[in-house]
C-alpha cells in the first residue's frame, strides 16, 4: 500500500522514514489525524541526538533527552500533526 504525495513514496500514513538527501531535516512522515494529513519534515540532518534509551547510558545523555523533552513538551502534546511529536518517537 505505497503512497505518493507530492513526490515523495510512504509505505503508509504516520510511518516516519529517514531522508539522507535533504540539505537540512533528516526524516520526513506523511502524518494523517482524522481525514486531515499533512506532510511533515523534522530532525536536524547530522545531528548526534539521544536515541532510545540504552542501560549503562552516560548522564550527558540522559541530561540531554530530558532538556529536548522538557523544551518541546507544549508543540509534543499538540500530536501527531506537528513535527516536535515525531522527533520525540524517532529521535529522543
């Protein structure tokens, strides 16, 4: 069930897939919510950011995923309709 929407190929709606050609984001997500959808880049391309949490993870890391969370909380809570949302799932 692949979809196009404005040239870029999804293997469906909400599925986030990484953009390595893109000058500045480095993922991009075809968001639906409802009959609305909407098409979201977001990510800093390069960046060194947290990842999932890992055992044995430093403190530098943990300090660093909770200050991304706490600075972006209101535009995460907005849903899945704003990139914030998506950069905390994939990213942090």
């Amino acid at each position: 069930m692949a979809i196009t929407y404005r040239g870029e190929k999804f293997s469906g709606y909400n599925k986030p897939k990484r953009t390595p050609n893109h000058p500045t984001k480095s993922h991009i997500v075809l968001a639906q919510e409802g009959d609305k959808i909407k098409l979201i880049r977001f990510g800093e391309q390069g960046a060194k950011t947290a990842g999932k949490p890992k055992s044995g993870e430093s403190e530098r890391m943990k300090k660093k995923r909770k200050s991304f969370k706490s600075r972006h909380a209101k535009n995460i809570a907005k849903g899945k309709m704003s990139a914030a949302y998506w950069a905390d799932k994939v990213k942090w």
